[in-house]
C-alpha cells in the first residue's frame, strides 16, 4: 500500500505552536501547515535566529513543513487594501524559503463571475504580482478552493502570467458550497500542490469528522493518484469538542486508504 503524506494544520490541535508540532509527532504525521499572519510565527516577529531554532525543532520531530498559511482574511477583492496585504504575503513566502518549505497557502476571495468586475481585476493584480514573487523565490502562492467552482478557479488561475500560482485543494470546502469535490481534482490537476483532509455536508457550511461527510475520500484519493498528486494530505480540524481525537481517528483513516 502507498504511504501516504499525511499533516496536519497546527491549530486544529489548539495546544499552541510548540505543543501541536509535539502533538503531531506523537501522533504519526509525516508533517504540518501552520498559520503565520500573527503571533510568534509572525515574519515580523521571527529574527534570522528564530527562524533557524524554529526550523531546527521541526526537524528534531522528525516532521517537515508541509505549507505556511499566510490568509490575511478577505481575500485580495479590494484595491484599496492590497498593497499592504501583498507586502505581508511576500514577507510570508520569504519565511517560508528560510523554513524550508515551498508552498504559502491563502483564500483570495469569492471570485465575481465578470472578469470587468473592479473586484475581479483587483485579485488578478494581486495574485499576479505575488505568483511573480513566489516564482522567483521558488515557492507556490496557493489559493484554497471553496466559494467558487473549480471551472472558475481554474480560468482564473489560467489567466495568471507567472508559474508561481497554485492551489490548496479543499474538497470539503467545494462539498459545503455544493460544487463538485470530485470533479474538481481533473480540472485543477495542473494546480493541486497541497490538499486538505477535510469533512462537511453538502450544501451546508457545516464540517464533520473525516469520513462521515460528502466527500468520498477512497474516491478522492484514487483521483489525487491518477493526476499524480505525490504532496500532502493535511488534516483541518476547526470544529469538535475534542480535536485531538478526532485528527488521531483522522490520520489512522487515511493511513488506512
């Protein structure tokens, strides 16, 4: 049987920084996306040398870094708040060339459906100027699938003039927005470069345990195969009374695929 890559999103376990990576070792994951927009993980708040402890404690686990996620909230919809949120995602996709990984994960908003939307043109600008970033420092700027679908995205994504761009497949969040979670992965397959392992309802923004929702994941990850998908599932946990056992059931059910 395939080993699978399985993470897990540093806050699902609400231990803090040091103590989900712990947590995550104990448990079995092969590695971790973490939010870096606030706090100690913060760009602006981790020196040269914190930035080389951090690093060096990941690698003590035995874990690697599988993604950053540098969401500033809101998307990138609004001209008039850009420029700051694109200098902070660049200072993001520079922490994760010192931390070793090669994907930043974001969500750039719910795309409008006219591309002449002033909306519309804003994102495209924005993404744009930090997919030439990424790619010249040789990390993925991925946007997190959801409140569009795939086919959209997918135009979008197609329209932007840099290798840098990518996605973070969500296949719960496409579930609860009642798209095709499925389907998606052929359409994005040119884009997939992180996925998480993620359970909802269909059409309903509510989020379950791994295996009781919408997504078929015996089925998904037959797909993630067939288009060659060799990076991470990363377990999101947001919801539950008790996370830690919920991600602990989680990576035993995709172990098991």
């Amino acid at each position: 049987m395939k080993k699978r890559k399985v993470g897990v999103m540093i806050e699902s376990f609400r231990l803090g920084v040091r103590g989900g990576i712990l947590k995550a070792a104990e448990i079995g994951a092969d590695g971790f996306q973490i939010y870096v927009t606030k706090g100690e993980m913060a760009p602006e708040n981790m020196d040269r040398s914190a930035r080389q402890a951090f690093k060096q404690f990941v690698a003590d686990q035995g874990l690697v870094i599988s993604a950053l996620c540098a969401d500033y909230g809101r998307g990138f919809l609004d001209a008039s708040r850009n420029e700051e949120k694109v200098e902070k995602s660049k200072r993001c996709v520079d922490l994760a060339v010192d931390l070793g990984t090669n994907v930043v994960t974001t969500h750039i908003g719910k795309l409008p459906e006219d591309k002449n939307d002033p909306a519309y043109r804003a994102c495209k600008q924005a993404v744009t100027e930090l997919a030439r970033y990424g790619e010249s420092k040789g990390v993925y700027f991925a946007t997190e699938t959801g409140p569009e679908s795939p086919a959209h995205l997918k135009e979008f994504l197609d329209g932007i003039p840099a290798e840098g761009i990518r996605a973070n497949y969500d296949p719960a969040n496409l579930a609860m927005f009642d798209f095709d979670q499925l389907g998606g992965v052929k359409i994005l397959k040119d884009y997939i470069v992180h996925t998480h392992a993620k359970d909802g309802l269909r059409g309903e923004i509510v989020e379950v345990p791994l295996g009781e929702g919408a997504v078929d994941f015996p089925k998904y990850i037959t797909l993630l195969d067939e288009i060659g998908y060799d990076g991470f599932l990363t377990i999101e946990r947001e919801v539950g009374e008790d996370p830690v056992k919920d991600i602990i059931q989680a990576v035993k059910f995709l172990r098991s695929l």
